[in-house]
C-alpha cells in the first residue's frame, strides 16, 4: 500500500475505483444483530463476495422512525438479543481483520448521544468503519458530528430529500463521501414503484455537487435498478436484504439467498 | 418579522429527517405570520368562545377546601371545553393553521385519545380528511374515545409497534408525516415534538394561563401562590404556566406519573428519573438506558404515559422555574374518587394526578394561601377503567 492509499477513506477509493471501470456502487443495508451479531459478520463477507461495493450497518434503535415495518423489526429482534454498540463495534474490529469493504454505520442520533458523540466517532474510526449515515441529524443540528467525523476522518454522508430542493447546496458543502438521495418521500422499506420524478431530482442535486450520488429508499427488484442506476452513481438497498435474512429458515438458507439476491443486483449495475 | 426560538436552554431544536426540514421551516413561517396577523387571532378567538365555549370558569372548591383545611383550592375547568379537556385550544388553532397553509389532510397521535377527539372534531367541522395514530394499548383502553373519533369521521389506527402507546403513536405519525409531507398538516397534541411545534402548541394553550391570572386577580385581587398541573408532554401544564412566569412569587407545581412507584421502574416520571437525550425530533429529558434505547413506561393514565417531556418543561425545571413531583396511579385513583364525591366533578385520570397532588399539599399549607389547579379534562372515559379496580367499589 502507498501512503496516499492510507489516507484516503476506503469509500472515496471505492467510488473512484467503481468511476474508473464505467461502474455504478451497489450499497447494502443490514442491521446489525440481526439475526445475531456472528450472522452480520458473515453476512458482510458474503455480501462483498458477492459484488457489493459499500456496506451498511444499522444499530439497532427502539425508535427508528425513519424505518419502515421490516427495519423497525429487524431493530426490535437485535434490541431483544441485547445487542450493545460495544458488541456491534467489536464486531466490526475482527471483521475488519478480513476486510477492506468499505462499512458505514447507520445510526440514530440519540445512540451517538448518548453514548458520547467523540466517543462514538473515534471508536467508530478506531475499528475501520469509513462513515456514519444519521437519518435524524438534518443540517441544522449536525455541527458537532459533522466536525468531528471530519477530525476522525470519516464521513457524515449528507441526505437529500426530493423535498430539499435549495437546501441542497449547504447540505452538500464540505461534506464528504456521496451523497444518499433519499428516492422519495416516505421511511425505508420495499416498494413497486417510485412516484419521484427521479431524472429532474438527481439533475437537480448534480447542480449543487460533484460527489458521487446514491439513490436509496424503497428499491426492491433488479427491474427498478435498472430503471434508476443511469441517473446516479450508486444504489442503495435495505429492506429488501432484511426481508430475506428474516424469511430463510437457516443460517445457510439465508447466506444462499441474500448471495444470488446481491449478485442479481450486481449484475444489473454492471 | 419576529423570529421564535429554537431552543429552550440546551432543550428542543429538529432531530427530524431531511425529508420534513423544509415543511418545518415553511410551517415556522406560516405560524409567525399568523399569530401577528389580527384576522386570523381574531377568528382563532371568535371559535374559543363560541365553539369551545370560552373561557373556562375558574371554580372556588368551596367542599374541598373545607375538607382539607388549609389553602384555598380553585379549579381550572378545561374540562368544561368542548369534547372535554384542554386538547381543543390547540387543535383550533392548528387546524386554523392548516387551512390557512391550503393542507386538506391532518393526522394527530394520541394516548388518552383527547387529544385525537379534538383533531377529529375539528377537522369534521372544517371538512378535512382525517387520520389519528393510537398506541394498541391506548386503543384498548380508551375504547369510548376510538368510537368518538370513528364516529366524527376520522380514521383511527392502532399502532401495533414497540410498547403500543403515545410514543409509538408518535413515531407512526411522523413516519405518515414524512410520507405525505406535501398534502398533510401534522397536528402535535403536546408541547412535544421538532421546533417550532413546542412553541405553537405552548402559544394555543397559554390562553388557559391568561383566563386563570386574570380570573384569580378578579377574584381575590392578587395572584395565587401554587398552580398545579399534570404533566406527560405537558400541554396542559405549559398552558397555565407559562403566562405566570415573570410572576415569580406564584410557584408553579408540575405532577408526572409515578406509577407503580419511582423505585418499582414501572412509571413515566421523566423529571424524577429521566436522563438528557433526543426523541421525536427534540433535545429533552427522557426515560432511556445507557445506550439511549428509550424505556417503556407505565401509567394508568393513558396520557401521561409518555417517556419524554416538553423541552420548556426540562428548561424550566433546569432553571428552577418549576418544580416537578410525581403521584402514583394508586394516588390519583384516590384523587379522582375525591374529586368526584366531595365536588360532584370526575376528572381525567391525567388531571386527577395534579388533584393528588393538591390532595397532598392543600392541608399543609395557612388558610390564606390559594391554590389552583388545572383540571385538564373531564373522567367519563376513564369510568371503565376506574371501575375495573378491585380497590374501588362501584
């Protein structure tokens, strides 16, 4: 490794990777815990095995009110196995030990809070993890988060709404890593169809920015990936996963399924 | 024009998604411009009077103060509002609001269901559509009220998430918010929620405070000495509080749930034993673990089951403005039996909390000293309840 590889954020170097080869991100969401927190693990290996770029990591919250009825279950099942960010960090520290795929915690602002705001960030540095998504920290009250992850050098990942429209140009400033386009109105969670008129949404954001763009919320099959990957840099998908882990019956069902689910996805991106 | 504060000390500011930013900024805009606009006051006060039946009587507890024998107890009847407690003041206001934003759809949350009856009526009066949120719990024991809101036309959902009360009411609304950002005016029953929330919901209720002050100057020719209030969000409690502030000889008494008991952890005493954190989009006290994973609560009140409290009500027990204490369910049960014996009044469970209270500090205290307490709502839904305790006979 050069000494420019060890400081440049694993997310930057992905994006500027995926950019080189013509290709798009595929960004996956699971939250941590569930099913239990050695099942996480082996959800990530498996994952970027099989093509994803960037991994999300939800901790779990009582109240995601963000989150729609599969991640507000996913939650629940890792709060009720007692799962502690202490544990969720750990986790990552050994997975990290195997893995250079970028991994990005998805945390509501009262965890960080409460457990310290420095403290978070630079534990979460100290394990390898390259951002923090915080889906109930808007512009306006992210200043010590925003400063201090940039101190750490992780990235707080912006989120722009199709409701944000001039508000884009402060969120974007400064900020690093992509930029999450939430697709529409509403919480997380699978949908047929996006009602947003995506094409004006994402020029409209490409006004204001030239960080990579991510498009999130609400993608369910590797149809509506193909109809939205030409708009942006990146896809983002959540729920869809989550569903899967929470139907397979077995440790190895649920391996298998999120697998082929993933390499579908990668495929259509490719 | 005059910009609110967003923050109450360290307490309150917009813990919110992105997605709804835009909407608080254009309903802090809206809100600003209508309270200075004299037309829209005026109409806001013409549907108090003649609507709700403004202003409420402040009523000289002639048999209470006899019984207990010390101060002089008097009683701000909101419960004689139109559909029966306090909730009403608020709703007309915002749903005045709404109209005056062009939205045709309104959703509330709400525990004792008070809060969901008044959203219910006022939006079948101003002929808007209509969704309440109800923790299952809530559902299940404010019956009466589900039927009221189904009755006026609202639709009512039972919130089967987390511990299925006003919490998780909450979090069903602002998910609904969210997602409807665009044709929906959330209608917050409580001094709760992302600013400017706590402040318009504190500026339609602090109309209970300026009938009470000038009511009791009327009466007595001076100010009381103790104005009680029970406190879950604490809209009630703001309400009377806060145009007695710069008075600071008038101490002011909020009561929250104790439950169970403090010691026993099945309560809702945020003051008591809740920690700094953020939920449902403001900075304030909070019933929550070391992790920040909000804590279940428990009251039999189903409006005071709330494990938060309104960011003014955590800054003014910071700055010592208000003291906080908290009465059991078995205590306000007794209240609300007393209440009803010795005035012929059945009060809210929520309010029979501020009664107990009184209950407990009225005989301590010299027979010139005066008392107020805020009688927030009326007890007929919580008859049932009431009766299905083996303590009371019925």
């Amino acid at each position: 490794m050069n000494s420019i590889d060890l400081t440049m954020n694993r997310i930057d170097k992905a994006f500027n990777n995926l950019r080189k080869r013509g290709q798009k991100a595929l960004i996956t969401y699971i939250t941590a815990g569930n099913p239990n927190l050695e099942a996480t693990a082996d959800l990530i290996i498996e994952m970027e095995k099989a093509g994803a770029d960037i991994i999300e990591l939800g901790i779990p919250y009582s109240d995601p009110l963000a989150d729609g009825p599969v991640i507000q279950r996913a939650s629940a099942r890792a709060l009720n196995n007692g799962i502690k960010i202490a544990d969720i960090m750990n986790m990552v520290r050994s997975v990290r030990q195997v893995t250079p795929i970028p991994l990005i915690y998805l945390v509501y602002y009262n965890s960080v809070f409460k457990y310290g705001i420095e403290r978070f960030v630079k534990e979460a540095h100290d394990v390898g993890i390259d951002g923090i998504i915080v889906p109930d920290l808007p512009l306006e009250e992210r200043g010590e988060v925003f400063d201090l992850s940039k101190q750490y050098g992780i990235h707080l990942i912006p989120l722009v709404a199709p409701t944000s429209h001039e508000r884009i140009a402060r969120i974007v400033e400064n900020a690093g890593g992509f930029v999450y386009c939430v697709s529409t109105t509403g919480v997380t969670g699978e949908r047929d169809e996006i009602q947003t008129n995506i094409k004006g949404y994402m020029e409209e954001v490409s006004r204001y920015t030239d960080m990579p763009k991510a498009i999130g919320f609400g993608i369910s099959s590797p149809d509506m990936v193909s109809q939205l990957k030409d708009y942006c840099d990146g896809i983002i998908m959540g729920s869809a996963i989550v569903s899967l882990i929470d139907k397979a019956a077995n440790k190895d069902e649920m391996l298998e399924n999120v697998s082929r689910f993933v390499k579908s996805i990668k495929q259509v991106l490719q | 024009m005059k910009n609110i504060p967003g923050r109450f000390g360290i307490f309150g500011g917009q813990y919110v998604p992105e997605t709804v930013m835009n909407a608080l900024i254009e309903l802090e805009r809206e809100f600003n411009a209508a309270i200075q606009d004299e037309d829209f006051m005026e109409e806001y006060r013409y549907y108090l009077r003649e609507y709700s039946g403004r202003p409420t009587p402040l009523y000289f507890a002639r048999n209470l103060t006899e019984k207990l024998g010390g101060a002089k107890v008097y009683l701000k009847r909101e419960d004689l509002n139109h559909t029966g407690a306090h909730k009403i003041n608020n709703v007309l206001g915002q749903i005045l609001l709404a109209r005056r934003m062009g939205k045709r759809r309104v959703i509330a949350e709400t525990g004792a269901g008070q809060h969901g009856v008044a959203t219910a009526t006022g939006a079948a009066m101003f002929g808007m559509e209509c969704e309440i949120f109800m923790g299952k719990e809530d559902v299940r024991r404010q019956a009466l009220n589900v039927f009221r809101m189904r009755l006026l036309g609202a639709k009512v959902h039972s919130v089967e998430s987390g511990t299925g009360t006003l919490k998780d009411a909450v979090n069903e609304a602002i998910r609904d918010w969210v997602t409807r950002v665009e044709d929906t005016f959330y209608v917050i029953g409580s001094v709760v929620g992302p600013h400017p929330y706590p402040t318009i919901v504190r500026e339609f209720q602090k109309v209970i405070g300026e009938e009470a002050r000038a009511q009791i100057l009327e009466k007595e020719g001076r100010l009381p000495d103790y104005v009680i209030a029970c406190v879950g969000g604490g809209s009630n409690a703001m309400g009377i509080f806060h145009p007695f502030y710069h008075d600071k000889e008038v101490k002011l008494i909020g009561v929250e749930a104790a439950g169970l008991g403090l010691e026993t952890g099945k309560h809702a005493a945020t003051m008591a034993m809740g920690s700094v954190g953020v939920l449902h989009g403001m900075k304030t006290l909070l019933l929550q673990d070391s992790e920040g994973q909000v804590m279940p609560v428990h009251s039999i009140s189903a409006g005071l089951d709330y494990p938060g409290v309104g960011p003014e009500h955590a800054y003014y027990k910071e700055i010592g403005r208000a003291e906080y204490v908290a009465v059991t369910d078995r205590e306000a049960v007794e209240a609300f039996v007393e209440l009803s014996r010795t005035e012929g009044i059945i009060p809210a469970l929520e309010s029979a909390h501020a009664v107990a209270y009184a209950l407990k500090l009225v005989p301590q205290l010299p027979k010139d000293k005066i008392v107020i307490v805020n009688l927030s709502g009326r007890g007929d839904k919580d008859v049932e309840t009431v009766a299905s305790l083996p303590e009371v006979e019925l």
